[in-house]
C-alpha cells in the first residue's frame, strides 16, 4: 500500500498546492479582496477540484512513465514496488471524481446565486479544456499524444497549469478578468520554461521519446528556456505599465525578479535541478507579491 510520504511523493502533493492556491489567486485578483460567503464556498471547491485533478494527472504519469521511471527515478513509489499500480490506478479514478464532484457541487452553489446560470458555464468549460490538454498530453494511441511531440507537449504542460488562475476568476463569474489573464500569461510562461528545464534533466532516461531537449539538444534547449524567462520578465512588468496594477506596488514583485534574474546562472552552468527549483521559487515568490499587489 505504501506510506503516507510514499503518497504524497506519488501525488507530487506539494505541487499540488500551487494549482490550490492559484484558484485562489484567480479569486483574489478578480474580486480585489478575499472571497467570502458564497464566493468562497465555489473558490474553495473549486481549489479542491484541482488538487484533486493535478494529484490524479501526477500519478497517471508516473503510472504511464512506469519503465522510464525505472531508469530515471527507480525511487519512487511505482517503480521501486513501495505503491501497487492497481492499487495507484484506483486512487487516480477516485481523484478523478472528486475532482468532477467537486465542480458539480460548486455549479450548484453558483446556480442559486444568480438567474443566469450561462455566466458560470466558462468554468465548466476551463475544467473540460485542461482535461482535453492533459488526456492529449498523455495519450498517442487514439489522441495526439503530445507528451512525444516536444515543445507543443511543454506548452499544453503549461496553458493547463496556467489556466488554474482563469478557473478561480470564472468561479465568481469573471474568467477574463484582466488581473486573471494576466496571471495566466505569467505561469503559462513560468511553467513552459521549467518544463523544457526539466526535459534537460532527464535526457538520460528519455532516450526514445521525443522532448525538445532530445531534438535540439541540451545547450539549445536551456537557451530557449533562459529566453522564455526573459519573455516572462516583460509579462511581469505590463500589468503594471498598463495600469492594470499599482504602478507603485511593483515592489512586491522584487523577491520574484531577483529570483528569476538569478536563474540565468544556473543554466549557463548547466545546473538543471537547481535552474528548475529556482524557477519554481521565483514564480511563489511572484504569485505571493501580485496577491499582495491585489489586496493593497
């Protein structure tokens, strides 16, 4: 069965909590406060249908990349035998309806507040688009498979985490929320770069499949991530050129920039695992000042 810690790792359950916490953000931004009532019933459902969603995804893959995994990371929980892959294969189902149930309940919720129930439909809609992407990722037998399709396999990797943000802002019935999109652009970026980053780290064990890393090489490939970063940069700073935040509140992003200008280091040396913590650290860091950026 394993052990707790052998599922949270299988879960990839601190991963999980940025896909929770973004819903919020999305809710955050969209209402310039903290959701309450009603508003915040349908956020946090909806945070606990990502969890969910991103938890079952997670174990999917490792439970898809079950040989791989055996070259790459023979210590985790499926391929070192510590989780039974029967056993990973109901918990994935099981999160799967939660996830589903967790949407149900908060429509049910937003379907008494208003008469217009179509202004909620965006959210169903985001829920069924990243369900698409992720089921287009993975599978190349009857669907695209684009897991082996390289950069486009990044980028679907990456619109599906970035659209937790708009998820949290169509919650409370405003998906194109200029702050929501905003936040979209920035951890569709963020997250495209890690992911080529993370490709690098495991050439090793992807010999056969298709990444970008694989195709152009392990020096190309970390030049378009740097480049991706830099992209980001100006993705950061617009919303607050345009007015769409406080010009004065770009402060708040400084722990984010620094952060993310310290990567380059990194991928010069070709310090993969490092380059692609401290993505992950400089795109906390930004979430954390654009919330605060929102509520000042």
């Amino acid at each position: 069965m394993g052990t707790v810690r052998d599922w949270l790792v299988l879960f990839r359950a601190g991963n999980c909590i940025t896909g929770f916490v973004g819903v919020f953000l999305g809710a955050i931004l969209t209402l310039e406060d903290l959701p309450t009532g009603n508003n915040l019933n349908i956020t946090t459902l909806l945070a606990l249908s990502v969890y969910s969603f991103m938890a079952s995804w997670n174990a999917l893959n490792d439970y898809l990349d079950f040989e791989i995994d055996k070259i790459n990371r023979p210590d985790r929980p499926l391929p070192s035998g510590r989780i039974n892959k029967t056993v990973a294969m109901t918990a994935i189902i099981t999160g799967c309806i939660i996830s589903f149930g967790s949407l149900f309940l908060a429509g049910q919720i937003a379907n008494d507040m208003t008469n217009n129930f179509e202004d909620w439909y965006p959210t169903i809609v985001i829920w069924l688009l990243a369900l698409v992407l992720l089921l287009n990722y993975e599978d190349d037998r009857v669907l695209l498979g684009l897991k082996n399709r390289g950069l486009p396999g990044n980028l679907a990797i990456s619109i599906s985490v970035g659209l937790v943000v708009l998820f949290g802002a169509a919650g409370i019935f405003d998906p194109l929320n200029e702050r929501a999109v905003s936040l979209f652009v920035i951890g569709t970026l963020y997250n495209l770069s890690r992911e080529i980053i993370k490709d690098v780290e495991d050439m090793d064990g992807d010999k056969g499949r298709n990444t970008y890393a694989m195709r152009v090489g392990a020096d190309k490939a970390r030049l378009t991530s740097w480049v991706i970063l830099l992209i980001t940069l100006v993705a950061l700073l617009t919303p607050f050129t345009m007015g769409i935040f406080e010009l004065v509140h770009i402060i708040f992003l400084a722990p984010g920039l620094f952060t993310l200008m310290a990567v380059k280091k990194h991928i010069y040396l070709a310090e993969d695992t490092t380059a692609s913590k401290m993505i992950k650290i400089s795109m906390t860091l930004t979430m954390m000042g654009l919330i605060l950026a929102a509520l000042m």
